[in-house]
C-alpha cells in the first residue's frame, strides 16, 4: 500500500483546528442532572417519578416501569436514592422517602468464638489422653499397661505404643491363635 491509499480522516476525528473551550469542572454539591444527555429522565428519575405518584409499589411494578429485565436488578439503581432518603423501603416494595438521609448500618463487632473443646479421648493439642488405668504387668524389661476404655500401652526398651480399644482387640485376637508354648515362651 502506498501513501497515496491511505484513508483521508476529517480534522473533526482529531480536533484539528478546532478550538476548545476550557471546561469548568462541575460543582460537588449539584444535584443529578434531571435527564440523560439524550433529554430523556433516566432510570431513577422514572422510578422516582412513578412512586411519587402513585406511592408504595412492588419491586416487579418499579422493574417494568424503570425498563429493568428483572426485579433482581433494582437494588444497584435505587442504592443512592435509598440512602440520601428520596425512596424508603416498604413492605418488601419501595414507597416515598422522608427526605432525610439514612445513617449507615451500625458496624458489626467481629464475633468471638468460644475454643473448640477437644473430641472425647483427645487433648487440646491433639494428643490422645489416655483412661484410668485397669491394670498394669511389669516383667523383663517389658510394661504393659491395660485401660479402663480397652486401651493398651506397651513399653520396652525405652520406647512405646498406644494401641486404641479396636487394636488391643486385634492384638488379643492374634495372641488367642498362637500356639499356647508360644504364649508362654
């Protein structure tokens, strides 16, 4: 493509030779302005507008009127009129507001929560506390220890395990199956 064929543009695209008037920023403190920048009432006007004159109305009815799909929506519209006090929630719909802006919902105190009491058979550290003991058997370096829940600890050598009631029955299963010279030694 040569330069030749390249699209002319008018100087409107790029405001050339135009001369631009300085805007003056708007004033914080205006109200809305009345009407789109097309001159129709937007959409809160219209709801506004309806409830002012025909009073408390369903979400349903304000949605058809504003031109919204939906009820679901209204809440994103009508957040500023409902805080600055133009509209007041009734009776699940919306009627005219006093005028007078609603003060914000009072901040929630973040919840304290009780500690969790440990499950029955557990400390809070997660360690297994251990039931009274029933009765305990101390020979050749060899301790074992028999609870009140069915529980069994075994200790030689310095070292040891905790078997849960379940385990200490399958321990006592299989001793049960040994020949009985071998459980004597």
């Amino acid at each position: 493509m040569t330069a030749s064929a390249l699209p002319a543009f008018p100087a409107s695209v790029f405001h050339l030779g135009a001369t631009a008037e300085p805007r003056t920023p708007p004033a914080l403190a205006q109200p809305a302005p009345l009407a789109s920048p097309a001159g129709e009432p937007t959409r809160v006007q219209l709801a506004l507008e309806y409830v002012s004159r025909h009073g408390t109305t369903t979400p349903a009815e304000l949605a058809r009127v504003m031109g919204l799909p939906s009820p679901k929506t209204l809440k994103a519209y009508l957040k500023v009129p409902l805080r600055d006090g133009r509209l007041q929630p009734v009776d699940g719909g919306y009627g005219p507001g006093t005028g007078e802006p609603v003060a914000p919902p009072p901040k929630r105190k973040p919840t304290v929560r009780k500690p969790r009491t440990p499950a029955r058979g557990y400390t809070h550290d997660g360690e297994i506390e251990a039931a009274p003991i029933a009765g305990q058997i101390a020979t050749a370096g060899v301790t074992v220890i028999a609870r009140t829940d069915g529980s069994i600890s075994i200790a030689a050598d310095g070292t040891g395990m905790r078997l849960n009631p379940l385990q200490a029955r399958i321990l006592r299963s299989l001793i049960s199956l040994l020949p009985l010279e071998a459980r004597h030694g």
